[in-house]
C-alpha cells in the first residue's frame, strides 16, 4: 500500500465515479481508502475469492482473464485508468467471477464496503452520486454481456430452428 494517500488527489478527477465530487469529498475519501501499487502480473482480484471491496484504475491496466474447465485463461477485457472494476463487491458478499491481474506497473484505488458506507453517511448527497454512477456502471456492463450472449446464440442458433421446433411442439395433437 502506498501511505502517500493525497499525491492522487488530483488524479481522482480522471476516475469517472469521482468527478462529482467537491474538494473536500475527495481528500476525505482518500483519507478513507487504500491506494495499492501493483507490477506486472501480480493478481489483484483471484476468481473465487470473496471481497467486499472495489477498485478505481489510477494509473496502468488490469486484465480481466478467467479460467476455463482446462486451465487455460480467457482474456475478457482490459481495464484502464480512470476505470473502475469490482464493484458489485460494495454490495454482494459473493465469489468473484474473474481473475484481475496487472497488466503492466499499476495504481489502483481501493474501496471497502465500509470505507464506502462511513462516506455516505458522512456527505450523503456526494454518496448517493457515486452509488448511482456505480449502478449505471453495472447496468452498462450487465448490457455489454447480455448484447455478447445474444450475439453468440444468434451465431450459434438459428431462430427459424427454433421457431420450428416450438411450433411442432405446442401445436401437435
């Protein structure tokens, strides 16, 4: 972790989830999360762990890979600065479903679910910003793989097969 909090304070205005807020908001926040330094290939979120925090892109790239029934690892996305990743841990206490791993030397922001709640209840208008950025962020991506799934049934099925076969079976006496 790096102690240095405040040296990012003005690269929190690069991070779309943090614009919104006022000057005293952001050093506030600082004050509460952790700024985590990474060099390449070091894991930063392992599949299948279990975090209740998230994480902002400073500076560099993280990948996000996850790893087939055979072991071998599927690049999803690359993730960079001003981006933010593993949000859904802010409100679910679930497994993770990829592995993040630096993609180069990286800074990343660092938001426990209780960092996140003490903020909230301290500048609400500010937190309830940031909640709303951070749903739209998990909307977006949540439409991003509902589009990419589509995409592949529509490549790999044909819908007049499939009208077909409903057909013969809902109207066959």
């Amino acid at each position: 972790m790096i102690e240095d909090k405040m040296s990012f304070f003005n690269d929190l205005a690069k991070i779309l989830i943090f614009k919104v807020l006022k000057e005293e908001e952001k050093k506030h926040l600082l004050k509460l999360c952790d700024i985590c330094s990474y060099e390449k290939n070091e894991y930063v979120i392992s599949e299948g762990s279990v975090q209740t925090h998230m994480f902002a892109v400073i500076k560099g790239t993280v990948n996000v890979v996850v790893k087939e029934k055979s072991g071998k690892q599927v690049f999803i996305s690359a993730i960079g600065q001003g981006d933010v990743f593993g949000e859904a841990g802010i409100f679910l206490k679930v497994k993770r479903t990829a592995n993040v791993i630096s993609a180069e030397k990286t800074v990343l922001l660092r938001l426990e679910r209780k960092q996140m709640l003490e903020f909230i209840k301290n500048h609400k208008e500010a937190g309830i910003k940031i909640l709303m950025l951070i749903i739209y962020s998990l909307l977006r991506k949540l439409r991003d793989a509902n589009q990419e799934i589509a995409f592949e049934r529509k490549s790999d099925i044909n819908q007049d097969d499939i009208d077909s076969i409903l057909e013969e079976f809902l109207y066959t006496e």
